[in-house]
C-alpha cells in the first residue's frame, strides 16, 4: 500500500509540474508568471539582503579581541589563593 501511495504521489507531482510549465494562463505559462513576479520583487530582496550583511559586518568588525569583563586585582588575589589551597589528588 505504502508503495502505491508512492507512486501515485510522485506522478501527480510530476504531472503537476509540467502542467505548471506548460499550460498557458492568460498568454504566459504559471512558471513565467512567478518568474516575473520574482524579478520584480528582487530588487527590494537584494537590497534587504545587503542592508542585513552590512549590519552584521558591523557587528563583526567592532568586536574588541581583549575580554568585556575587568576584575579586580583583589577578586584576581581571591581566586589564586582559592586554587592554591586546593588539595592536590594522590598520584
């Protein structure tokens, strides 16, 4: 049963995919149509498209390379004698 639904979707699939290329809508075929509503629509796409890398290259490119985060030198001392009375595991 499972291969037949199979096949029955696959050809409908595909016999709606030539109906789509090649039956004519008001003197165009439906593929046309999307493709010139496609090229219309583009323009605006691209430049949202742009508008979006050129935000994050800003982001990107502001990014500082040393840490946010300041300690301090009392906080730094804390922490080492913390980590220097810790029991060392026998070997």
């Amino acid at each position: 049963m499972g291969a037949l639904r199979f096949l029955l979707w696959t050809g409908l699939c595909v016999g709606a995919g030539i109906a789509l290329a090649s039956v004519e809508l008001g003197g165009r075929t439906p593929v046309s149509h999307l493709e010139r509503l496609w090229k219309q629509s583009a323009p605006r796409l691209e430049r949202a498209g742009a508008e979006v890398v050129d935000e994050v290259k800003k982001k990107v490119g502001s990014t500082p390379l040393e840490p946010k985060e300041s300690h301090a030198k009392a906080d730094r001392d804390a922490v080492a004698d913390i980590i220097s009375r810790r029991q060392k595991p026998a070997p």
